[in-house]
C-alpha cells in the first residue's frame, strides 16, 4: 500500500469540484452511420414467429380442403387443427413408435388419390401413384384417373409452397432454439431401406420421389465433392440424442453409393466432447429427423469427410453453444447449427462465448417463417444461410433457383436487418445499420427438397427441407475448399470472391420497406445473401491477406495532452499527478474512483483494427489503492471490448479493491480476434460502499499491431 492514508486521499479527491449530478455521457459522438431504429421486444418477436408457425399450419389446411373431393370438405379444416397442435406440442421425448404401428397409424395423405373403385382403408393410406422429383409432376396410380388441374383462383399461391409441416415445435422464447427442419407431407415417406438380398441386387436402394440426392446436389452447385474434403472435419450440433444416427447415417451412404463410414469417419459426443452418457434419446421432439438430415447433407456435399455429431443435452441456447465450443475444441473447422430462434439483448454474450471463433467456418440457418431474423443467424461472427427453391431447367447450368417464399405470407427462408447484432466489417448494404442476414443460401424449400434417411422417428425415407438443409451444405461447401485461414473469419470470404456464386435475382420471402431486404435481387440482397454455391472457391481463403503496417493505434494514451480527448469520460477522470495521485511516467493520469460513495467512473476510446493484422496487443499500467482489504470485494474496475453498437463483446478483466498492491502493474490481451473491425475499449469503475475509499490509477495504454 501506498504511505498516504484514506483520509489524504479523500481530501485530494474532494478538492475538485462539486459535482451536481451525473451529466449524460457526452462523450460519445452520435453515429452517424447508424441511425435509430426501434427495437422490438422479445414478446413482439415471439408473435412474428408464432404467426408464421401458424400461417404455415393454416395454409396445409387449406391446401388439403382445396384438393378434397366431394363429402370430404368438412374432415380437412381438422387436419389443419390437427397441425397446429402438434407443431405446439411440448418437447417431452418419448420414444418412437415401430413403423408397424405408425403405418397402421398414418391417415390418407392430403391430395392422393385411392385406387379406382377402392375407398382408402381406415387408417390406412390410400396407394399412391409414382412420386415427382421436386419441380415434376407425380404420375397416377396404376389405372388411377387423372384428376383435374384447380382452377388458378382455387387457394392460388400457397398450392406450390406450404406443403409441409415442421419436425419440432417453434421456440418463441429467447434462450431456447427449435429445430429447423420442415417434412414435405404430399409425398410417400417411411419407405424402409433396401436389406439383405435385395440390396444386392440393387432393388430400391437409391429412393425415388422423396427428393435430390447427392447426385443432384453436387451438380446442382458444381462441387468437386468426389475429390476434394479428405482429411476435414464437418460438426453438426443438434439437441438430445438419435440412438439410430450412425446406422441412418450408413443406410443413406449405402444407398446412394457414397464410400462407407469406417473407423474414424463418424464420431458422436455429448456436449462435454464425451462418448457417454449421451443425452436422453430425442423421442417425438423432431430433433431425430434433424440429426439425420445434418448427416446426410455433409455425406451429400463432401461424402470425403469426417463427421462429428454433438448432441446438446436440451435445446436451450446455452446447451448448443457449449456443444459449439467442444466442436471446435475437438478440431472441427466448419460447425453447422440448423436450429434459431428470437432474437434478444443477451445476444452479444452468446456471441462472446460461443459463436466467435476465428478460423472456423460456422454456419447457422437463417429461419423458416419468411421475413425476419433469428439467431444465432443474425451474428455477425457465423456464415447466415438463407434457402432457395431448386428446380431443373433446360438451360446452360441446368438448373434455376429463386428466393425461397412467398412476399407477405410469412413463410419461406427468414431474413432481414437484425435489432442486436453490429454489422461486420465486410457487408456494406446501405438499408441495414446492423448485421444484414443472410450471407449466402442454398436449397431449402421442402415442395424441393432432399432425401433423408430416418429410421427412428420417421420409419425410413422422406422429403426434407428448411433452412436446416442449407446450413450444412454450406459448412460442407466451406470444407471442400480448404482449411480456413487463423485468425480470420470465414463469412467474409464469399464476399471476395462473388464470381464464385450463382446470383439468384427472383422470389421473395415476405414484404418489407427495405425492398433488398425481403426480395430477391442482382447482387447481393436478404434471403439469398450473395448467392448459391458455383463451385468451391468462394468459399476459400485463397484471397491474398490485406496489408498490415506495424503501428500504436491509441491517442493521447498516456493523457499528456491538456484535454483528456479522444477518450470519452466523465468529469475529472484527467487528473494532474501530486502526492498520493501517482503517474506511472510523465505528469497525467486516468483517476477513476476515489470518492468513498456510491459512484462510477468511466475511460474509453474507439479504435479500428485493421483486416491484415495478425498481432494486436492492447496494454495499460494500473495501481490500485485502497483503505480497506478485508470482508468482500466491494469496489470494482471491469475493462470491457464493446462493438460498434455498444453491446459489450467480451469482458477482459476485473480489478477489485481486494486486488490492491503497492504501485503500478502492467496488464495485456490479445485482440487480434478484431481484427478488421471496430471497437470501444471501456474501463468501468465502480464504488459500491459509502465509506470504504478505492482509487484506480491507469496510465501508459498501448494497442499494437503487426
């Protein structure tokens, strides 16, 4: 300690000047580059989520009315009922039936015809003709008449787009996160894989009308699947437990003549990075068939790599994010979460302790219920992943997408301008002050959508779409291409390379006065980002580095000057050095605290760490000097990394009275995690106990780059 006592210090302290309140903080400019915008509360988030949940049921409903024949209009307003219910349905597991029970179980699907002259049995489906590979009408049954077209003014839009329902109920709250994955419902599914003698000789192995393969999708989007990935590690994090997954997961390689999963190729953990005890089994919750569909779509994209499985214990945002973290902890460079819900304040936190991970390729699905955003989507430190419909056509490329949704229905692949998140460095839309969502897309529309094998909550194949098909194309994608540069965050890379993507300029998901925000256009725009995979090389870091010239980037860093700018303050923080008031070099000093009341005290500058830079230290010298060290820390001194928001990004350091030592001591951290980005660096020092007298000398900050 140093010789002064407390009472000499609370007379240097209170020779300054009176202080009539606490003024405003001034010292923060207005931005700006970013203008107010109102926030909508968590509740308000909940209802467009709830909307669209229920606009999508509604719409099933009113799909199967309109198909209906006579004397059965009445029954189909209760199937839609039926799909409310259990899209609200809570998420208490248990377990799955046997497909015998659920096919005894399973009602005639809407809009399949019997066969002629034959009543479907009661419940019984009735046979369905072949199926249609997504874009292609299915042909009749055996001797089955053609049924009429429907007039156009018959339910005209939602015919082509709202034939699904969702795997696991909507989440509303922030903190919990629903599985995004949608089951196409007018298409046979639970058809068993091909066993024994049969799949020798090739009968039914690869499943017809329940959506693209592999095939389809490598072609789709010109990927180098059969050569490149070898030695890549693709995560996907999904909630509970699939007790069938590495079977599943061998059943689809099977069937699609994808090289088989051996030893070291498929690996599943809990979210301690554990073999066991895994989670309790998923049961009815839907996240099963999300599992499955995240395994199959990296087999689909990059059959080369390996695969790791981490399974949350629960669906709540603190669940999947450990998982996150033990992904890249067990080597994971590309993580793929296909789950979301509403945004909130606490997201910057959740941003800090789970999803900024520089030289990773994570990926996050952007949403099912059209318009809006949802998170972890809307962070500005994961690749946002948008959908698309995906047809076959007669031209050059041989396909053609469009923007997943309908504008001003509430359904389709989410987007927007997110209310939490800073915009990162490398987006420059003009509409959106914050993150813009999405970055890029890929195909997600269930009416074409991709098969899945599902044995455990499904009983067999089935058509699956959702946003939750995107993600891990896209983290595949990001594997095909190449281990990703340290330090460096892979959803920029796209925005170097935009020749390497296929531009989807038509479609939209939803109304909205940003226009680019909601609607599909040349360039870059919400739903679809930047575009559709064209190839791997957009998705690399082959781009060369930015330059970074070594430099000290703070001003006025050892307060020499005579005014305390470009650090933003509050009264009397500037101090000249005297007896008790010790500098660390020169005259001035940063005094926070030192009242011995109720008081806080604040130090901060605005600084921008450019691209390039692969080293960036921040340092200060702190003495701390307080009256009393005994019973608990009552005075504290916190430094804190805020984004160009004002959320707080990470908090560096806590200095308490109980911490205090003789004379300065030098502090450092790495922040090359910024690189690229603009920051605050903010002290905080806070007096909690009237009487009790801590002061925090800082002095000497530096913030070096390389």
């Amino acid at each position: 300690m140093r010789s002064t006592t407390g009472t000499g210090r609370r007379a240097a302290r209170s020779s300054r000047p009176a202080r009539s309140g606490y003024p405003a903080r001034s010292g923060y400019p207005a931005r700006s580059g970013y203008p107010a915008r109102s926030r909508p509360t968590a509740t308000a988030q909940g209802q467009r989520w709830l909307a669209g949940i229920a606009t999508i049921a509604l719409t099933a409903g009113g799909l199967a009315f309109a198909a209906a024949a006579p004397g059965e209009a009445a029954a189909r307003p209760a199937h839609a009922a039926r799909a409310v219910r259990a899209d609200a349905s809570a998420n208490a597991p248990r377990p799955a039936t046997s497909a015998k029970t659920a096919n005894a179980a399973r009602a005639a699907e809407p809009g399949k015809a019997a066969e002629p002259g034959k009543a479907a049995e009661p419940g019984k489906a009735a046979k369905p003709g072949k199926a249609a590979e997504p874009g292609k009408a299915a042909s009749p049954a055996s001797g089955a008449k053609t049924a009429k077209p429907v007039a156009p003014a018959d339910r005209s839009p939602f015919r082509a787009v709202r034939d699904y329902r969702r795997a696991c109920a909507l989440a509303t709250r922030p903190g919990l996160m629903s599985c995004l994955a949608l089951i196409r419902t007018a298409v046979p599914h639970g058809i068993p894989a091909a066993r024994g003698a049969e799949a020798r000789r090739g009968q039914r192995a690869q499943p017809t009308g329940v959506g693209y393969g592999p095939d389809s999708l490598q072609s789709a989007y010109n990927l180098p699947s059969p050569t490149a990935g070898s030695g890549q590690t693709v995560a996907v994090v999904d909630a509970f437990n699939d007790p069938r997954a590495a079977a599943d997961l061998a059943a689809y390689r099977a069937a699609w003549g994808l090289p088989a999963c051996g030893k070291g190729c498929f690996t599943k953990v809990n979210q301690e990075g554990q073999a066991s005890p895994l989670p309790r089994a998923a049961g009815s919750t839907g996240w099963a068939t999300e599992e499955s569909l995240d395994l199959d779509m990296v087999s689909a994209i990059c059959p080369n790599c390996h695969i790791l499985l981490v399974e949350a214990d629960n669906a709540r945002a603190a669940s999947l994010g450990k998982a996150v973290n033990t992904a890249v902890s067990m080597g994971a460079k590309y993580v793929s979460n296909s789950y979301g819900g509403p945004e909130s304040r606490s997201d910057a936190s959740l941003d800090a302790k789970y999803y900024r991970h520089p030289g990773v390729a994570v990926t996050a699905s952007a949403g099912d219920s059209g318009y809006g955003t949802s998170y972890p989507a809307a962070s500005r430190y994961v690749t946002s992943v948008g959908g698309t419909s995906l047809r076959r056509s007669a031209g050059a490329r041989g396909w053609t997408e469009s923007a997943w949704g309908i504008a001003g229905h509430g359904a389709g692949t989410g987007s927007g301008c997110s209310a939490d998140s800073a915009k990162p460095s490398w987006q420059a839309d003009p509409g959106c002050a914050r993150r813009t969502q999405n970055d890029v897309a890929a195909v997600a529309d269930p009416n074409t959508g991709v098969a899945v094998y599902d044995s455990y909550d499904q009983h067999g194949w089935l058509e699956v779409g959702g946003t939750s098909a995107a993600s891990p194309v896209i983290a595949s994608v990001f594997a095909l291409a190449g281990t990703p540069a340290a330090d460096s965050y892979p959803s920029s890379y796209p925005y170097a390379h935009p020749g390497g993507l296929f531009d989807v300029t038509s479609g939209a998901d939803g109304s909205c006065a940003g226009g680019y925000l909601c609607t599909a256009t040349a360039g870059f725009d919400g739903p679809t980002g930047l575009g559709t995979p064209d190839g791997a090389a957009a998705f690399g870091s082959s781009a060369p580095a930015a330059a970074c010239t070594p430099a000290q980037l703070l001003r006025n860093r050892g307060f020499e000057r005579r005014t305390i700018r470009p650090w933003a303050t509050g009264q009397h923080v500037l101090t000249k050095a005297a007896s008790g008031v010790p500098a660390h070099s020169g005259s001035r000093l940063a005094w926070l605290d030192g009242y011995g009341i109720v008081h806080t005290d604040t130090l901060a500058q605005t600084v921008t760490i450019p691209a390039g830079c692969t080293h960036a230290t921040f340092s200060f010298w702190l003495e701390t000097d307080a009256d009393h060290t005994s019973g608990p820390a009552a005075d504290t001194l916190t430094l804190r990394v805020l984004d160009a928001g004002g959320a707080v990004l990470q908090t560096l350091a806590r200095f308490s009275d109980k911490g205090a030592v003789t004379g300065y001591h030098r502090h450092s951290f790495s922040l090359v995690q910024y690189a690229g980005q603009q920051i605050t660096l903010k002290f905080t020092g806070k007096e909690t106990a009237v009487g009790h007298v801590t002061s925090f000398f800082e002095d000497d900050n530096a913030l070096r780059v390389s």
